[in-house]
C-alpha cells in the first residue's frame, strides 16, 4: 500500500471548535503514526481558528472548486489514499479522483450521517415519524457506494445502514474517537466535587442541534431546574456564538453566556454537570466525550447518548420525559456518591471504549488488506462500479460545463 494519503476536507480543521475538527486532526495523526505522509486539500478559507497542520508535519494546499487544476494537481501527488472529509466531497471531487487515480483506495469519513441528523430534525419541525429514505440519504449512500471503504462513528449508524439500507459490511467500518486512556496522573488532576460550581453546556453554534438545544435549555429545562436549585447557575459556551446566542445572556436568571471556550475540557471540567437535552442528531457527541476526559458527569437523551456507552453504564443521567429530566439532573448535582460512581462510568467508558491503540492496528491492517484486492473488492460492488459509471459521468459534466462557464467569464 502507498503510503500517500491525500485528504479533500470540506473546511480546514478547527478542533477548538467542533468535534468534527477534533476528529479529523485523530485520524491524520493516526496515519502519521503509521509513517504515511499526509496531505491536506481544502477550496474553503482558512479561518483564524483553523488548526496549524503543517506544524504536525502535514503538507497544505489550496484548491479549486469546478477546476481541471485539480486533476494535474491529482497526477502529480499520486496518492494511494483519498480520504473525503463528508459525502459532499465525494461528489464534488471523486469523479477527478477516479480518472486520475484509479488504484487509490477511496475512504469516506463519514463524521455522521447527514440523512439521518436531518431525518430526525424534520421530525422534531414537524411532529411526523422520522422518515430515513430521504433525498439526502440518496445521495449520501450513493456517495458510499462508490468508494471503498467508509468510516462510521457510531455503532448505531452501521447497524442502520446494514439493516435499513443492506450496505454491504465490507463497505464499512467503526472507527470511533481516538482517545487517550484516562490513567491515574490524569484523574488526580481533575477538581473535587467541592471544587466545582453549577451546570455546563458547550457546543458549535453553526451545528443546528446544539443551537436547538441552547434555545430549549433557555426556554424549559433551565426556568425548571433553577427552581430546584435556587443557587446554581447555568453556563454556556462555544464557538461561533453569533449575537441571536450572545443576547440569551442573563445574569438575573443565573444563565450566563460567555461565548467561546479558550479550552473545552478546562471549562468543562470546572463544572459539576454537564447538561445537554439534546433532541435530534446523529453521529457522537465530542461534548460528551470531553466531558468524561474531566470527570464531568453529564444528564443529557437518548439521542444524545446514542451508541457512546454500549452495554456500559452512562456518565450520568439518561432522560428523555421534561419533568424526570430536570428532576435527575438536580439530584445528581446534588448527591455527591452518584455523581462520583458517575465519573468512575466515564472512566470506563473512555478506557474501554475509546482507547485508541485497540483501533489503530485493526484500522491500517484493513486499508492494507483492501489496497492489496482492490480488483475484487471493486467487482464484489458492482452497483458501486454501476453508479461510478453513471452517476459520476453526470456530476462530471456538470462540473466541466461550470468550469467552462468560469472560463468565458474570465
């Protein structure tokens, strides 16, 4: 297997801001891990929250959407891995990919699955049953079926798309968090019970669940739970606040708004609870597994929690009723034993399910294995092969007819 691996992200990485930031920068330190040289592509802008990847020894280029620089730029990197950062980079680029390095193993990270993430906010909207078979979900498993492989965060996900849409399992793959084991140096480090001080919630505000959440926390969960707690405060952080976040700010109501974090876990785990009453979504929550690094219980759904503990016991409190909801979280902020057995479920958590060493060997042994039987794992998806004929051949001229489009404008 070359060991070149090329990744086309849909935005530069920005783990202070998102857990998709976090997770891109796990998976490029995993390959530089296996000695592969890794080279990032990006027609986004740069923000100034954009991670610094050549100081991790990455190489960085900028690109062009709808432009044929792209393909000569394609044959003189020659990689053997093209990593899509979304589905949406797959199609915008796979079709380039395709023509101009046909033997590179093709991977989707996922991050989540948008169908789903969507499927499940158009059913909180609307009041109807969450309806998967959706346009997004269309192209999203198209998108999956063309490449060779793609990576899933959640074990939920890969059972939905095994058992609602009969991906083939060769198709996918589990790759979750890649975390640091919690050890004993790191938990003597987190602050006591007594330390800590009211409730947390943190999240990117461009990400519509977690502003959906801040706006039922304002309106519901907190006029209910500072009832019960009559001292403890409420304080909310993350990134891209905008003024719609910033103005909810209210230090009557013991609801404080400041805006975004300079550390996620430092802030997080200066906190007693974590609260996240989340409704829709998909994928992991990086919230919660920042929360567990620090110790920091946390009371959130079942949505929320999703595929995060497998048959573990949760970090917490997992609530779906209003009322039971608020009525757990103050217990639990205010029952010192549960909320420490809480913190020992996170540990467990962390070290039994998300110990990166126990995935990185599996992981590059399975690229290795799929660079080696490409052919046949290729013929073995023939609609795959059907639908790069077809599908792709659409989206390509589409693309040439927009670059030529550019061209006569310049």
């Amino acid at each position: 297997m070359k060991k070149r691996v090329l990744i086309i992200g849909t935005v530069w990485p920005e783990p202070t801001s998102s857990a998709a930031g976090t997770r891109m920068i796990q998976l490029i330190s995993l390959f530089l891990a296996e000695a592969c040289e890794v080279l990032f592509v990006s027609a986004a802008s740069k923000s100034d929250f954009s991670f610094e990847l050549e100081a991790m020894g990455v190489k960085e280029y900028e690109i062009k959407l709808n432009d044929n620089s792209f393909n000569l730029f394609l044959s003189e990197v020659n990689p053997g891995i093209v990593l899509f950062d979304r589905f949406m980079m797959e199609e915008q680029y796979g079709w380039r990919v395709q023509q101009e390095c046909p033997d590179a193993l093709k991977i989707i990270d996922t991050v989540d699955l948008h169908f789903l993430r969507y499927a499940r906010q158009q059913a909180t909207k609307t009041g109807k049953p969450v309806e998967l078979f959706n346009d997004i979900a269309k192209r999203e498993i198209a998108a999956i079926l063309r490449c060779d492989l793609s990576l899933l965060i959640s074990e939920a996900e890969m059972n939905i798309l095994q058992e609602q849409f009969r991906i083939d399992p060769s198709l996918i793959y589990y790759l979750p968090f890649l975390e640091e084991e919690l050890t004993t140096a790191a938990i003597q480090n987190w602050k006591t019970y007594e330390e800590r001080e009211g409730f947390v919630f943190i999240g990117n505000y461009l990400h519509e669940p977690n502003w959906h959440t801040l706006q039922l926390l304002k309106t519901k969960v907190w006029p209910a739970l500072r009832k019960k707690l009559p001292e403890a405060k409420l304080h909310i952080y993350g990134a891209y606040p905008g003024q719609k976040v910033m103005q909810l700010h209210n230090e009557k109501e013991r609801f404080y708004v400041h805006g975004r974090a300079h550390d996620a876990r430092e802030v997080v785990g200066s906190h007693k609870i974590l609260l996240a009453p989340i409704q829709f979504g998909a994928g992991m929550k990086g919230k919660f597994i920042d929360a567990m690094q620090v110790g920091t219980p946390s009371v959130t759904t079942a949505v929320g929690a999703e595929a995060m503990k497998g048959n573990l016991d949760w970090s917490g409190v997992i609530e779906d009723d209003p009322e039971l909801f608020t009525d757990r979280a103050a217990d639990l902020y205010q029952d010192k034993e549960k909320w420490l057995q809480a913190q020992q479920n996170g540990i467990r958590i962390i070290n039994v399910l998300y110990g990166k060493l126990q995935f990185t060997a599996p992981f590059m042994e399975t690229l290795s294995t799929l660079a080696q039987n490409l052919a046949a794992h290729r013929q073995h998806n023939f609609i795959g092969q059907i639908l790069q004929h077809h599908t792709l051949n659409s989206t390509k001229y589409m693309s040439l007819w927009i670059e030529q489009k550019n061209a006569n404008k310049g």
